[in-house]
C-alpha cells in the first residue's frame, strides 16, 4: 500500500494493517535482527521528526511502526513479535551485497522514563546506540498536557492534574512491581513531572550502558539547526554524510477537528519553572552541560 494513501486510513485500521504484517513476518523470517539503535525519548521533544529523516536516509531501515512500545506496555508480546518490525535478512544481505551495511532502528520515547526500560534493553540490546532529545522540561509538561487534554485522556485543569500527579502514578508503579508486565496506562497519559525529572531518568540508563552508547541532543537545537544536528547524529550513527530536501516539522499533532484551545495560566506556568529548576541544575551536573532552559 503506497505510503500517502495508508496515512488517509484511521488509526485503528493502520494499526490492523499493522499487525496483520507483523504475523506474516514473524511466520516467514522469525529471525529478523534486532535494531542497532534506539530513540528512547524524551516524549513530546521532537522524536517523530527525527525518525522520520532517519528513516528517509538510504542506508537505514527504519521499524515498521515508530513506537513499537516493546521495552514498554507490550513487552509481554514476545521477541518475535518485536523482531518483526525490523527489516529481513535478505534486506540486510541486500545491503552488504552493495557495500554498505543497513542500520535498523526505532523511537518510542516512553523508554526514557519507564521504570523497567533501561534493564530490558541492556539484556537485549547491549551494543545499542541510544538517542535522547531533552526539551525544556516546563514546556514539555504543557505539551504533554495539551496533547492528553485533546485526546481527551485528561480531564482536569492543568493545576490539578500537577497536584494529582504522584497519587495517579504511585498507583501505576505499585501494579507494575507486581506485575512487570503491566500496562502502566496512568504512567503514559499523565506523568507531566515524572517525565522532565530527566537526571534520575538518564541514572537508570547510564547504569545501564557505557556513556559512549548515549548521544544527548537538545531539542531546541534539532529544530534550531537542524543539519548540525542531524550530521552529529549521523556521525554518532556511523552512517555516511546525507540529508533529506528539507527538515519538516514532523510531531504527531491531532487532526484539525480535535486540535480545540486549552488555556494554560502563566501561574502555572511559573510554577512548573520553578519545579524543574533543581532537577535541571542536576542534569547540569551530572552531564557537565548547560541546556539553556530558562
């Protein structure tokens, strides 16, 4: 199915297609390898654009979805079912036969702050190359509150679900030691803090793998310049110099009909600055680099 034609269709019947993909793959190359790299966050900072150019470049093949979720919520689906996202080994061999390898790779930006993220890819994936885009997390917050209220996953003001937040989650982490392969639903739709509390985040995953498998890219930056930036994820990639037409704006935004107002108050937004202050002086801290966030 051409590409313009399968994003008319509705989520739902992408995703049907989807999965009716995925069960031929899995019966016709079950051993389909792994992905080489991994954008593992953060959530609204800009991994949709970059895995749409990574995905443009010819000698990367990209996940037949960009967030397979596999580290995630759907973990329990098993490695085939992962496995099967990826390119075949006769694409692989294809590429090897034309002298270059082939990169494969995902995004699911839930992997930076999930609890039990950082552990499951080191068991299977411990060569990965790991992308991290860090945003302003104040305006992340808002983001992700905006896009939660529009899909209507959210029903209080902005205040409220702050002050909401740690008893919503605590009930989510609790299911989850008991049962690691629980849907960790609450975690995704309103983790507003949690997910800019980016310093114990990247603890996890440097405990986790070597700090030459991280590249840390400021998302300000991947919009603010974006052909440096995208060269250094390249290098980082040991992928050979290109780049697509032009760098679109690719963040998933909802369709016109569902993209209504949703006021957000400057106290509020005082408020989540002044939050994220000594958990943005530890980053800086912790990685020797000042982002800039005001």
């Amino acid at each position: 199915m051409k590409r313009r034609v399968f994003k008319k269709l509705t989520w739902r019947r992408r995703q049907q297609i989807i999965n009716a993909r995925l069960a031929v793959r899995e019966v016709l190359d079950p051993r389909r390898p792994l992905p080489d790299a991994l954008i593992i966050g953060a959530q609204r900072s800009g991994t949709s654009s970059l895995y749409k150019w990574l995905e443009a470049h010819p000698d990367v093949g990209a996940s037949l979805r960009k967030e397979t979720e596999y580290l995630t919520n759907r973990f329990g689906l098993g490695l085939g079912w992962y496995r099967g996202h990826f390119p075949s080994r006769l694409r692989h061999r294809t590429a090897a036969l034309r002298g270059h390898r082939l990169l494969t790779f995902e995004a699911t930006p839930g992997y930076l702050s999930h609890p039990l993220a950082a552990e499951r890819a080191a068991a299977l994936l411990p060569r990965a190359k790991l992308i991290v885009l860090l945003r302003d997390p104040a305006e992340r917050a808002i983001s992700q509150y905006v896009h939660e209220r529009r899909r209507n996953h959210e029903s209080l003001e902005l205040e409220e679900a702050l002050a909401a937040e740690p008893e919503r989650l605590a009930q989510d982490l609790a299911k989850l030691q008991a049962d690691p392969l629980h849907p960790a639903t609450e975690w995704e739709r309103h983790s507003y803090l949690a997910r800019g509390r980016y310093a114990e985040q990247l603890e996890r995953w440097l405990g986790s793998f070597d700090r030459s498998q991280l590249l840390i890219v400021r998302s300000e930056d991947l919009y603010e310049d974006s052909a440096n930036v995208y060269r250094t994820v390249l290098s980082f990639l040991q992928l050979r110099e290109w780049a697509p037409p032009r760098f679109e704006n690719f963040s998933y935004v909802l369709r016109p009909q569902a993209r209504r107002a949703v006021p957000v108050s400057d106290e509020a937004r005082a408020w989540l600055r002044d939050y994220f202050r000594p958990h943005n002086d530890r980053l800086r801290e912790m990685l020797g680099r000042d982002f800039e966030w005001s």
